[in-house]
C-alpha cells in the first residue's frame, strides 16, 4: 500500500513556491466533494529548483544533494516516473469511507498515459488505475477508485462543483496547497488524547461548548460545526517562506463572533511611522465594541471593590462613545542613558478629545507595586512641545528590585521614560522614548501625505502579505535580540562582549518577518512571510546566545 510519508509531506510544503493561475486545467472533477482533503504541488521541477535557491539563501543545504526524484517516485508508486510530467501540476487526495477507513488516491499528470498505466499495472492491476483528462487516476484501495469513477461518472457530486471562488483561487496560487474538510475527518476514529490547550470557560466565553477543551468527541463535533473548510499554500523563494491560510466558517457561530468589524483597508499611518523601528505593529476595523467587552471581561476578573476594577470600567463605559479607526505602532531602541525603549503609536479615531481622556485615565490605572516591581505614570496636561505644538508630557518609571534590575534600569532608564501625547483632528498621536528629536520626527512624518518620508523598507514587507487584513505585524526578530543585547551590554544587564558579526547584522538595513490577519465575505484569512535572510541571522544569534551570552542578575 502507498502511504503518503509525513516526512515527505512536510519537507514538501517546507520547500513551496507561488505559481498563481485559476484558469488552469484542473482534475478536480475526479475528487468526490466529500474528500478528507486535496493537495496540489505545482511542477515539482520548478518547486525543488525554488527550494534549493531559498535553503541556499538560509544556509540550510549543502552545494550538493542526492537527486529528490528518486524518493518522490517511490512515494507516488512510480520509482522511474515512467510517462510522468515533472513539469504540470501534481495533485493528491485523501478520501475517507463511512466506516473511517482511509485511502490515498493519486492524480499524476502525464507525458504517456500508456507508460505510466503499465507500470502502476504491474503493481496495482487494471481496476486502480483510470484516466482522467490528462492525469492518471489511482490508488492502492480498489473502493476509494470506485468512488472517483462515481464522481467522474456524475453520480455524486465533485469538489470542482462545490469550491468557493476565494478556496479555488488560493488552492492554485501556492506550489504546495491543499484543502482540509473537517466534515470528513470528523469520520475517522478520534484519538482518546486529543483536546485543546485552552481553558474551558475561554470557549464558553465566545460562546463554544466548554466540553470541546477536555472531550475529544465534543471537539470534533465543535469543529465540524464551525468550520467547513481549511486551505493552505505555501510559497518559497530565493528571498523568503510564505504561508497563506483561509478558514471557511460553517453556520453562523463564527461569523457572529466578528459581527460589526469593519472590512479592512490599505493602511493609512503604517508606511508613516518612524524608520529603522524593529517591531511594527498595524490594527483596523475593530468595533469599539468588541475592545469594550475585552475590558469589560477583564473587570469582571477583578475584585468588586478594587480601585483598579473602578477605572476599567469607566474606560469600558467611554469606549461605547468612540469610533475606532486604524492604530499603528512602532518599537524600536534607542540610546540607553534616557532609555532605550522607542514607541510611537497613532489612533485614528473621532472623538479623539475623548480618546485623549480615555489614554490619561488608562496611564493612571496602568499603576502598580507587585512582583518586586513598581510602575508609575505621570501625566502632566499641556506640559510638552512636539512639532509646535502643545501635548500633555508623559513620565514612566518602573523600579524593579532584585533578579532583573538592570535590564528595567536599561529599557526604561533610572530617571524614568519620557514622552508625549496630544490629540488632533482624526487622531491621538503617543510618542515614547528617544528624546524631543524623535518625537518631532514622528510627528513630522505623519504629518507628510507626500509619501516623500514615506518608509519604503516597511512597504515592501506590507507587499508580500495580503493587501487588505485587519491585523499586521512586522518584526525584525534578529535584530531586535541584538538590539536588545548591545543595550544590555551598555546597561550593565548583559556581562559578556558582543561578537562584531552580530553587531554588523544589526547595523544593517531593516527586513521583517511579516503576519497578518483579515476577516472577508470568504471567512478568516491569516498570511506570515518569512525572509531567508532573518533565517539565517536568527541562526547566528541564536548560536551566538547558546555559547556565550551570560545575563547579569541584577
């Protein structure tokens, strides 16, 4: 029997590459509507070629390797590919019986359909193997063919017939994709393990079955009923890993959940905030009230008589009276004697007078003394200058005694974080860290719809995730630990010299490892990129951490 080798698989979806085209002849005619799952890996020729070039740009693979075609052949049954096509798109599909009995069923392009149906004959007989189209149709499980004969034969429906426009096109886009039916796998035998790492009030919380976190039966039954389908590509090049997932919901659980979010845009203030930053961060078309009842079930954790509880509930009552637009966010590290932490953060939203309050009335409840560990904000009304223009002066201090000590007195500063917020027309702007010169910088490129100062680098890591998502994150995760490093080591927090190789990365030009997250008419929408070059710096500093970095104690 040929088994479709998990090894294989992932080494397969880990080496794929985009090759977008819904006009393509497909054999989707042939996978009954009902299958566990399809798979599509777009000209194997094309996808290990893409593969090496992208593991040579991580340094992952030698200059040399043993020729992959050999272990593809034996996995489809065809050691030779005898009249296969190396260069058209393969497809595979798992099909699943009433009784949860699985087979796997092979749909190879081919160059001579009477060569390759002699070889899998001589192995698999006659009644596997069938033709369809250009593709030859087989399996080692006699009644998973019967099945596709049904299918091609019109007598039960095909997954060409039920696709939805947005699953057919991602189906097709990545080298490696394939569709996942929660329906059918919820007709194979249920592990006696399987349950989800949550707590079960969080499903009771957005209304789930709270039995699904601990009853292997009730989460397939859960699933199943909120989820119709799952497709995922996978797209490699010489320059970077991408994965693009869609979760198509069943019923209207799910579609309830995200009621009143608001269909994302192109970002406005993302592009605009501050160079040179190592995590950006981009959120739109939340309703204010889903953040209302965030904070809502956060006072409902607390003490009834607690000072705390009181404050978050008035913010709570104020977000019922605001529009919530984008919010965008940039951290980044800056000089360690005035703390090296750097944000800006902007909030395009009306009333922003109201916003203005709500962020005083959050900074004074964001006050604490617990853990060894005391932070205090003040806010000082009109008291700072930015650009011109007047804004309220901010202070964070944080004293942390103990383990730790110096890492807070680094990112923070001994005299405490200083910054800035006002409120214009359409927006509150919020400006931590880095002094007066970095403030007015921040400020003066918001202000710029020029697209003159516009951050070109961080635009083209937008470009390679969806146009449109609710949810962006960007961060350059190697040089942010660097970054974090180099200003330990001025801080005092870090007691071993920096390798100058390290310091070099971090010097040069900013690349990010991208996510993103969007809600569409076609379900939930979820992108990451990944750049080879973050690959392989993440792989110097993580060594460079496991040999030599000993952190201070205090």
């Amino acid at each position: 029997m040929f088994r479709v080798p998990f090894a294989c698989l992932a080494a397969l979806v880990a080496v794929s590459t985009a090759v977008a085209d819904t006009d393509v002849e497909t054999p989707l005619a042939a996978v009954p509507a009902d299958a566990l799952f399809v798979g599509r890996l777009a000209s194997p020729e094309a996808t290990l070629e893409s593969a090496h070039a992208f593991l040579r740009a991580a340094e992952f693979l030698p200059k040399r390797s043993n020729d992959p075609f050999a272990a593809i052949g034996t996995w489809i049954g065809n050691p030779r590919l005898a009249g296969v096509d190396r260069s058209a798109n393969w497809w595979f599909a798992g099909l699943v019986d009433a009784d949860g009995r699985y087979s796997t069923v092979f749909l190879i392009p081919t160059t001579s359909f009477v060569e390759a149906r002699r070889t899998l004959e001589a192995t698999l007989g006659r009644s596997r193997v069938h033709r369809s189209g250009r593709w030859i149709v087989y399996s080692t499980d006699e009644a998973a063919v019967l099945q596709v004969r049904n299918t091609m034969d019109g007598k039960q429906e095909s997954l060409d017939d039920s696709l939805g426009k947005a699953e057919r096109e991602l189906l097709l886009e990545g080298e490696v994709t394939v569709r996942v039916s929660p329906a059918a796998a919820a007709r194979l035998p249920v592990p006696d393990d399987l349950a989800l790492p949550v707590p079960p009030e969080w499903l009771e919380r957005i209304g789930l079955e709270m039995s699904a976190a601990t009853d292997p039966k009730a989460l397939v039954k859960m699933v199943n009923a909120n989820v119709r389908s799952l497709t995922l590509a996978v797209r490699v090049s010489p320059g970077g890993l991408g994965l693009e997932l869609l979760l198509d919901p069943a019923g209207d659980r799910i579609v309830s959940l995200v009621s009143g979010w608001q269909a994302p845009t192109r970002s406005e203030w993302s592009t605009r905030l501050p160079e040179e930053q190592l995590v950006y961060l981009g959120l739109q078309g939340v309703p204010s009230s889903a953040v209302r009842g965030i904070v809502e079930n956060a006072v409902e954790e607390m003490p009834r008589r607690s000072e705390l509880r009181r404050r978050l509930a008035g913010i709570g009552e104020t977000l019922g009276e605001i529009e919530l637009g984008e919010v965008a966010v940039s951290v980044g590290l800056g000089r360690v004697e005035q703390g090296a932490l750097q944000v800006a953060k902007v909030v395009a939203v009306d009333p922003a007078d109201k916003v203005l309050e709500l962020m005083r009335r959050e900074y004074e409840s964001t006050a604490f003394d617990a853990f060894e560990t005391a932070q205090r904000v003040r806010v000082e009304t009109g008291g700072a200058t930015v650009a011109g223009r007047r804004a309220d002066r901010l202070r964070v201090s944080v004293r942390r005694e103990g383990v730790g000590r110096a890492w807070f007195d680094t990112l923070y500063g001994r005299d405490g974080l200083e910054g800035a917020l006002l409120a214009e027309e359409g927006r509150v702007v919020q400006v931590m860290g880095g002094g007066r010169a970095f403030a007015d910088s921040c400020l003066r490129r918001l202000d710029d719809r020029t697209g003159r100062t516009g951050n070109r680098v961080l635009a083209a890591s937008l470009g390679r995730l969806p146009e449109n998502a609710n949810l962006v994150l960007l961060a350059d995760l190697p040089s942010l630990a660097v970054g974090v490093l180099r200003a330990g080591l001025r801080g005092g927090a870090v007691e071993e010299e920096l390798d100058p190789r390290l310091l070099d990365e971090f010097d040069r030009e900013r690349n990010y490892t991208g996510m993103a997250v969007g809600l569409e008419p076609a379900g939930l929408r979820v992108a990451v990129h990944v750049p080879a070059v973050q690959i392989r710096r993440t792989r110097t500093v993580l060594g460079f951490l496991a040999s030599r970095v000993r952190l201070g104690g205090s």
